[in-house]
C-alpha cells in the first residue's frame, strides 16, 4: 500500500468518525439521550468488531475490509468475528484475493439498480480452522452467481449453502501454528 493510498483511508477513515460524532452531538444537543445512546453503542460495537478483524492479524485482509466502502459503491459489507485468539496471517493474501475473486464476481453478475449487501462470519469451526461465511443478499440473478461459484477455482475450496433469500457460501482457513 502506497503512503497515499494510506492517507485516503486515513481521510475515509476520519469522515465516517466525524459523522458518527455529528450525529451524536445532534442527538445530544436536541437532549434525545436515548439516541445519543443507542448511537454510542453502535460505534463501539462497530469498533469492538474492527478490534477482533485486527486480531486476526491478517493485514491485507483487515485493509480490503476498512476500504469496501470506498472500492465497492454498489455494494454494502456487514462484518460479524466470533474469535479473537486465530491467527491467519499466513493465510492473509489468499483470503483477499479470494474475496477480491467474489466480488468481482458478484459486481459481474449484478444488475445497475441491484442494492447488495454482503454478510461475513468469521469463526472458529473445527481445531485450527476459521470458516469463513459470506451470504450475499438482493442480487436478483441468485442463480448465475451460484452457477459462477461452482465453476470458479478459488484458493480455499468454496460450500455453497442452500438459504432461502440469499446466495451463501464458505470456506476454511487454517490458522497460523501458535509459538
């Protein structure tokens, strides 16, 4: 990562805080205590998440997560990391190109007026593992983008699963032998 590309997401970085605080001061100076604490609840929750992606310790991995944003307009990432003691540096640049992979993918397939939003999971599934779990939802040619899944080779071996209103997959990533 060049130092500018580090100082846009820096910048990124610094605006979506901004914001939160705007609206927070706004709640505040309105006197509505119970948004200013719903809305500080959600901040910390959102950074208590980043806190776990970092722990992971897989640094394109967390970078490709923190600038979805800004490369992906079209498309809206919720992220979810139930551990916090897995290390997948090892694993780090496969991950992200393996996502990477998926979203191109996903942004090939889409229709212009398709509101996307993709789910992660990150979790402990069997000894030295992480499952990673993407479903993909309002994508209105779910087929395809099954069909594409089957036929793409991927670093990590990709499941599909069977969900009713989403496009979902996954796959394991061993975790880093601990020192």
């Amino acid at each position: 990562m060049k130092a500018e590309d580090v100082v846009q997401l820096i910048q990124h970085y610094r605006h979506d805080l901004l914001n939160h605080l705007q609206i927070i001061h706004g709640y505040a100076s309105m006197g509505n205590i119970k948004k200013v604490e719903e809305k500080i609840t959600k901040v910390i929750s959102s950074y208590d998440e980043e806190r776990k992606l970092m722990y992971l310790q897989a640094v394109e991995f967390f970078i490709w997560v923190l600038e979805f944003p800004y490369m992906y307009e079209d498309l809206r990432l919720e992220y979810d990391i139930h551990t916090e003691k897995s290390s997948i540096s090892r694993s780090d640049i496969h991950i992200t190109n393996q996502c990477k992979q998926l979203m191109r993918l996903i942004q090939k397939i889409k229709h212009e007026d398709d509101l996307v939003n993709i789910q992660l999971k990150v979790s402990n599934e069997i000894h030295h593992m992480l499952k990673f779990y993407l479903a993909v939802y309002g994508l209105e040619n779910k087929q395809q983008l099954k069909i594409q899944l089957e036929r793409t080779s991927f670093p990590f071996s990709i499941s599909l699963i069977n969900e009713t209103d989403s496009i979902a997959c996954s796959f394991l990533v061993p975790c880093d032998e601990k020192r």
